[in-house]
C-alpha cells in the first residue's frame, strides 16, 4: 500500500505533453519574458550615478564602506594612505551577515576600473531580474505560460520592487536565491531526485548565508513541500530530505553561530527577544496590513491570498509554506516589520507567484471572446505597464542627490584631528564616513532612545547620561538638527556649556574640552 500511495502523490499534478499549438504558444511566451527582462532591467538603470540615499541611506552605505574595504584591499597598487583609511572605516562597520554581496561589487569594481558606487545598482539590479526566470518557470508549471507571464511582470514592475531591487543590500540576491530554490523545491516535489535535491540545497543554503533571516522561509517551504511529496512518515528515511537539511543549514551555521556568535547573539537579544512584546499589540497587526497595501497594493494582497486557494495542491503547499514562513518572521520580528519596508522584499515575487492562478481564471476567460476583446485586454495590459513604469521613472527622477557628496566632504574636512569627536548625524555616520573620510562615534537618535525605553531599559538622568557618553571625547559634531529638536535636553546642554569650535552650512560643532 505504502509504494502504491507514493507513487499517486508523485505522479499528481504533473502537467501533460503539451501539442505543438501550445509549445509555439510557450515559445512566443519566453521571447515575451526576455523582452519583459530587458525592460525591466532598463528602468532600474534609470538615474543610475545619483548617489544611493533613495532608499534606505543607512543600509546602502554600509555596504558602500564595506565593498570599498574590499576593493582596496585587492586594487592593483592601491594609495597606501587610502588604502588604510578605505580599510579602517570598513572594519568599524559591525558583521550582520557575509560580505558576499559587497565583495561581488568590489570586483566590478575592479572591471570597471575604479571605485563607482552606482555599479552596486547594476549587480543587484541584475541579480533581481534574472529571478524572474526561475519565477516564470515555476508560475507556469502552476498556472499556464501566459499566467506567468503576467507574474513575472506584476514582479519585475512593481514600483517598490523597482526601488528597492536596484538597493546595495544582500536582501535582492537574498530573494533571487529563495526564487530559484522555490523552482528546485517544486520540481524535487514532482521528481524526488538528487538533481533537485542538490539544487534546491544550494539555493537555500546560499540565501540563508547571504542574509539568516532567509531561514523563515526555506524551513516553510521545505517543510510544507517535503511532507506533501514524502509523508510524515518516509521524511526520516529519506537520505535526500537529510542531504538537503545539512547543505542548507550547515554553512549558514558556521558563520551565524561559530564565526560571528557573539554578534548574533546580541541580536537576537536585542532586536527579537526584548522587542517580542510588540507583537501582543493589536496595532501591530493593523501597521503590518497597512505595510503590506502600501508595498504591494491593496487588490493585489487580497488576490494573492485567494489564489492560493485555486491553486494546485502542490502548488497550494509550497505558497502555503512560504506565507506560513513570512507569518512567524513578522511576528518574531515585530519592530523590523512595521518600520523596514525592505523586511517585505520576498513578498514580491511570493505575491506575484500567489495571484498567478488568478490571472490564470481571467487569461481564460478573455481567450474565450472575440478578438476586439482580447485585442482590448492586451491593451490595458500595455496602458497598465507603461503607466506603472512611468511612476517608477518619475519617482527616480523626482529627487536629485548630487549635492550629497560634497556636503559630507566639506563636513569631513572640518571635523578636527586633534581629538575625538562625537556626533549626532545621519545614517549612523556612514554618509561621513564614505564621502567624508571620517569616522565619528555615535550620540543615539530618538528612535534608539525610544528603543531603549522598549527593552526596558530606563533612561539616566540627563546630565549624568551625556557625561556617560561623551567621556574621552573633544568635540561634538552636529548635522542631523531635526534630531536635535527632537532632544531638547541635549540642545539646551550643548548651547549653555559648551562654546562653538565652528559651524557652516549644515553642521555645527561644540568643544567639549572647554
């Protein structure tokens, strides 16, 4: 009865030999797909060499400071000077994960023959598009070529996926990688072969080392694919489900636990454990709805989660596991999901995978009318494009940064060098240090105050707080003056104790030693 049962569940859901009419179809199909992947491309290349502060400064530019590390570090007969300040910046940065991404960039770096920061755009972008290949593919097995097609497109034009795929952050090779091992997983579900248990193990094991928080979705997907395909009971015999448990997890473990434990200790601490109470609170639910319309927009949340009903049972397990995997990273992550809207990325192409057989009920319907119809559907599918490309575009377009650069430059060139200096500035320093070449330590934001007070840490008395703080330290360094209007406290101090060392456009900075 048992080999009887496996192969039933083996053989379900397998599409068909498809008859010439509907390979040609599948053919134009793919042609539509790369036409779709070279568009897709070209908006992201849009304002290219701005300087990456549209979408989370802070972020970007730790990955700036750490690919520049890298770069000098390999440089063909690097400036000896430069080479120490590039390399010193970059060791302050704190290790949240590989530099895998960085170190990807520092070597287009080198074929492109210098430091240019806008090729990190052009390697994430790169990377983001191409798992629309994986994505196509497994939305077609799902739900039929031209559904898929329209998947891959909701996925490669979305406006936030626009944004924040072109970002310098491991988050969109993160997402390339779950794409492909949610194809390998599939196609292990319908074969049970070593070929797609090796693919979908490395596919899974690359996201998770490119950024840990990929283990929420590779144990739900994983999880749900591998008991409907195996059983409960055959999943402790299978030698693949076991290989694929060890090279997913195996090196991801060694860095997190062995390599940087004590780094991810404090995190887990600081960040899930003590902010765990946030998730009791019925708002959160409501701020994470309102993220999730925000980002991926209201109809398409409520079909995606429809379709998933419509879906394939092998397909309905697989998206079933990867929203059962989002659902415990939101809510073990209460405070990252309802503030950091990158958190999200993975929902991308796992909406555009879940609304696929939607759009297959509807691509159905249309082909059934007559050809004034279709040729209408074709053309709202077009209007819809261009219309959704051009808010990206002129989004893109609607702010300039170039001011950026030299502003910090000037700001680095008038922090002293005869002393240690404090700062209240912008995206944690890493502006300063990347265009300034200066490094400062950090007076707290209000947003880390009001953390702080979350963890149940009790604020000190003020007086007492800033000399804790400041100890050892000549001057302080002010850029972010929104923030200090936000701490009163801390403006009235530095104004009735301390004298003006200097100030410009921009900045102000206070000598402690006086």
């Amino acid at each position: 009865m048992a080999p009887k049962k496996k192969s039933s569940r083996k053989s379900r859901d397998v599409p068909a030999k498809r008859p010439l009419a509907t390979r040609l179809w599948t053919r134009w199909a793919e042609i539509t797909l790369a036409i779709l992947l070279l568009f897709g491309f070209g908006l992201r290349m849009i304002d290219l060499t701005d300087p990456p502060l549209d979408f989370h400064p802070t972020r970007q530019f730790r990955g700036a400071l750490v690919a520049r590390s890298i770069y000098y570090q390999i440089a063909p007969s690097p400036d000896p000077y430069v080479q120490h300040l590039a390399v010193s910046t970059g060791r302050t940065v704190s290790d949240l994960e590989p530099p895998i991404i960085e170190s990807i960039v520092a070597f287009a770096y080198l074929l492109s023959g210098g430091e240019h920061l806008w090729v990190s755009r052009i390697v994430t972008s790169l990377f983001w598009v191409l798992a629309a290949i994986p994505l196509f593919a497994l939305a077609r097995r799902i739900a039929g070529s031209a559904a898929a097609l329209l998947a891959a497109g909701y996925y490669l034009l979305l406006p936030f996926s626009v944004f924040a795929s072109r970002s310098f952050q491991p988050d969109p090779l993160m997402v390339t990688l779950l794409v492909l091992g949610m194809f390998a997983a599939y196609r292990w579900s319908e074969t049970i072969s070593w070929k797609w248990t090796l693919l979908t193990a490395a596919s899974m094991g690359l996201a998770i080392l490119v950024k840990a928080f990929a283990a929420y979705f590779v144990f739900g997907i994983m999880a749900s694919v591998v008991l409907y395909t195996l059983g409960l009971r055959a999943v402790f015999r299978n030698k693949q489900v076991w290989a694929m448990a060890a090279v997913s997890m195996l090196p991801a473990a060694l860095y997190y636990l062995v390599n940087i434990g004590a780094t991810s200790g404090d995190y887990l601490q600081n960040w899930i454990v003590a902010l765990l109470p946030l998730a009791y609170e019925p708002s959160f639910y409501v701020r994470w709805a309102d993220m999730l319309t925000d980002l991926l927009g209201d109809l398409p949340v409520v079909a995606a989660l429809s379709g998933i009903l419509l879906s394939r049972v092998r397909a309905r397990w697989l998206l079933v596991g990867a929203w059962a995997g989002y659902a415990l990273y939101g809510i073990t992550l209460p405070h990252q999901t309802t503030t950091h809207d990158y958190y999200h990325l993975f929902l991308v192409p796992l909406a555009a995978l879940s609304v696929a057989p939607i759009f297959q009920l509807i691509v159905r319907k249309i082909v059934r009318q007559s050809r004034f119809w279709r040729i209408s559907f074709v053309c709202v599918l077009l209007a819809s494009l261009f219309l959704t490309a051009w808010t990206s575009r002129s989004t893109l377009l609607g702010v300039s940064y170039k001011d950026e650069p030299p502003f910090w430059e000037r700001i680095g060139s008038a922090v002293p060098t005869d002393g240690k200096t404090i700062g209240l500035v912008q995206a944690y320093g890493h502006l300063l240090s990347y265009y300034g070449w200066r490094r400062v330590d950090l007076w707290p934001i209000t947003g880390e105050l009001n953390l702080a007070g979350l963890r149940g840490n009790q604020p000190a008395e003020f007086e007492s707080f800033f000399l804790d703080h400041t100890a050892g330290k000549d001057y302080f360094l002010v850029t972010s003056f929104n923030q200090l209007e936000q701490q009163p406290l801390l403006a009235e101090y530095l104004k009735t104790h301390f004298p003006v060392y200097s100030e410009g456009a921009g900045f102000i900075i206070y000598d402690l030693r006086q």
